[in-house]
C-alpha cells in the first residue's frame, strides 16, 4: 500500500514550510527589531523582524516562560479538540479540509518557534492611517484565512 498525504496534511504541509522559510529569510537578512519600509502611503506595509513572547498580538508577553506554558498547554489541547470535532462535522468539504489545514499549518509552524526560541519570529507589519495592526508572520496568515474558510465551511453544513 502506497502512502498518500491528506489534502489536510498538504495544506498543512505547505504553510508550514513557508512559515519557516520565510522566517528564516528574514533572520538571515535582518538584524532584531530592524525595519524597512515596502510601501508608504496612507496604507504602510514594512518587513519589521521582532520576536513575540505572548499569544495572539502580544497577549501575555510580559508573563514569564513558566505562567505563559500552562496557557499555551491547555490552548493547544483545546485547539486539537474543538479542531477534531470540526473536521468530523466539516471534513468532508473540500473548503473544510482546506481551513483545517491552514489553521493545523499556522499552529504547528508557531510551535516550532515556541520550541526553538520561546517566542514567536514575526516580521509583517501594516499601518493603516496611524492606527498600527500587531506584526505577524506566515503562520498566522494561515490560522486567520483558515478560521475565516472554517466558518463559511461550518455555515454551508448547517445550510445543506
């Protein structure tokens, strides 16, 4: 029997490779907290190499190691449950598989650099105006593109 890779694990496969990638791209070439400047217009887009600490934007950054790894624990172990129950109710949709992978991809190519550094490497950084969106990376692209495909998934179930 041959092994075959699941769309989920493709998905999952080349986000994490780009995730990585690119962060490797970026610490080859930047120094920390070096910027510069893509496009500067009333929308700003720079390439920022900074180090996050903390969850989602930041969150808990000023935490120690040690009160920051029981949330990530129980963060992960909820992740994996609320995912598997998903994909049992969603997985059978071509967009389901494709979310799943985006959002498995995203944590997985985050927990590398948990592993590696203890924080995350982020380096997207967008202002709009003067209000400032928190830098990010690959990863989590992949996890807030697939959460947005997971629920129009989830809503085309309850539709059918």
């Amino acid at each position: 029997m041959a092994w075959r890779l699941t769309p989920v694990a493709a998905w999952a496969l080349a986000v994490v490779v780009i995730d990585l990638l690119t962060k490797r791209l970026i610490e080859q070439s930047f120094r920390l907290g070096e910027c510069t400047t893509i496009v500067d217009w009333a929308v700003s887009f720079k390439i920022c190499y900074i180090r996050n600490p903390g969850v989602a934007f930041g969150l808990l950054a000023d935490l120690a190691w040690r009160w920051r790894l029981p949330f990530f624990l129980a963060t992960a172990a909820a992740a994996g449950w609320i995912l598997w129950e998903v994909f049992k109710e969603a997985g059978h949709l071509v967009l389901g598989r494709l979310s799943l992978g985006l959002i498995v991809g995203g944590a997985v190519g985050n927990f590398v650099d948990r592993v590696r550094y203890g924080e995350v490497v982020d380096f997207l950084d967008f202002w709009f105006g003067r209000w400032h969106f928190p830098t990010f990376n690959v990863a989590d692209s992949g996890i807030t593109v697939g959460t947005g495909l997971l629920l129009i998934a989830l809503w085309k179930v309850k539709a059918l």
